[in-house]
C-alpha cells in the first residue's frame, strides 16, 4: 500500500449472479402473484429474447 500498489480487488461475479437470480425470481413470483402466469411466460419470454439479442451482438 505505501509503494503505491493496492491489493487485488475479490471477485463478486458469482455473488453478484446469484442474487441477481433471486431478485428475479421474486419480483417474477409478485408479478405471478398479481396479474397470473400468462404474463410472467410473456416477460420471461422477452428478457429471453432480450439476452439472446446482446448476446449475438456480442459476439458479431
């Protein structure tokens, strides 16, 4: 720290995916909650589509 070289930062990736795994599934589960199963297929059919277009876009 004095040489001006700071620690490796930790990598949160896999904690960062996984809660990002729950917020989903428990935002989808009030969504289910409130307005029925047809639109919960719907949006999870669009972000479906949404991550397979970056993820073409992505690789060219």
């Amino acid at each position: 720290m004095r040489n001006g070289q700071l620690p490796s930062a930790p990598n949160y990736t896999t904690a960062a995916l996984v809660m990002g795994g729950v917020n989903l599934l428990w935002i989808l589960g009030v969504i289910w909650a409130v307005f029925g199963l047809p639109v919960v297929m719907l949006l999870s059919l669009g972000l479906n589509w949404l991550i397979d277009r970056l993820d073409r876009r992505r690789r060219g």
